[in-house]
C-alpha cells in the first residue's frame, strides 16, 4: 500500500522569555481604565487592537516577527509578515470565547501571560468542511493526532501559539478561580494591507 499525506495545516508554538507578570499588570492596570470592546469575548475583557503600536509591547512584537520569518522560511513564503493588530485578553472565572476564525488575516495567534489549571484551553477545530459531514465511528484505542477532529491546546504562560488564521477556533470557559490573560494578534502578508 501507498500512503502519503497532503493538505496538512500546521499550528506553530515558542516558548519567549519574556517578564510575563508585568505585563500582565500593565494589562490588568489599562482593563480598570477602559471598558474595552466586545468581539467573540463572553464575560471577559477584550483591549483595543493597537498594542502593536504601543512602546511596552514592543519587545513582544519582535519576538512575533522573529517566529513569524521563521514560519515564513518552513512554509516558502513570499514578501514579508506585518503585524496587522494586537490586543490583549482578561478572562475571569466563568469567561471565554466564543467559536471564531479571523479574516483578511494569514496568520493569527496567543501569547500567553497568565494561567492556571483548568483556566480555559484553545480548542481549534478540524478544518476540512468534507470531513464534517461524515464523521465515521473511530476506534476507542489513543487516536494518531492526525485523525483528530478537535485539538486543546493548554495555556502555557510564556508560550505563543501561531496557526494560519482561517482555523475555527475558541477557548474554553475559565473554571479556575483566577484571571488568564493572554494577548491576541494577526499577521497579515505584505502588500496585501
């Protein structure tokens, strides 16, 4: 038998060093100054999406440049990556995010700042709208992750995860008894602005 495999989408991660608990403050500190906006946010705090723009974040953004050019090396990319917008995430105990994708983007992704147990996973959903409409009974034995129809992804503090910004995606409601806090983006290629 002949077996190969097409079509696969990829979901980058890095772990950054960067000082997680200020930021983390700066973020608390600007929710108590500004009521944010609502987006795929329930019960939570959504910032506006220009922190790329803003000074205290700007050590971040270089990090999500560096992974992004990298990204753009293993998938042959053309041009360059442009951080298109930023913003930063509260969820309480309670909060989430409801089942969203984000267009006109390439790339989109989290970095995470804050997190406990049970705090709330990225749950990213199988892509391909043919699998969705037969879904076969699978075996009980451990599934290989290519068979897969959901993927979580645990809030790892320090971690950024990147995947192309057409995934459906959402998080999972907070059942800690402390805030997680993340920061959002999208990558847009250049020329296409």
């Amino acid at each position: 038998m002949i077996k190969e495999k097409f079509f696969p989408t990829f979901i980058y991660a890095k772990d950054i060093n960067l000082n997680t608990t200020h930021l983390s403050q700066i973020i608390f500190d600007w929710s108590k100054k500004d009521k944010g906006v609502k987006k795929t946010n329930v019960n939570g705090w959504h910032s506006t999406p220009d922190m790329q723009a803003k000074q205290e974040y700007q050590e971040l953004c270089k990090e999500l440049y560096d992974m992004q050019v990298d990204i753009y090396k293993e998938e042959f990319l053309d041009r360059k990556p442009v951080l298109g917008n930023m913003w930063a995430n509260i969820n309480p105990p309670g909060a989430y995010n409801k089942l969203h994708c984000h267009p006109n983007s390439l790339f989109s992704g989290v970095y995470y700042l804050k997190s406990e147990p049970n705090s709330g996973r990225l749950k990213i959903h199988e892509p391909r709208p043919g699998k969705q409409l037969n879904i076969p009974s699978l075996q009980k034995e451990k599934l290989p992750q290519d068979l897969w129809d959901s993927v979580y992804l645990e809030p790892i503090v320090g971690r950024v995860v990147m995947f192309p910004s057409w995934l459906w995606h959402e998080v999972e409601p907070n059942e800690s008894n402390d805030l997680r806090i993340s920061i959002s983006f999208n990558f847009i290629q250049h020329g296409f602005q």
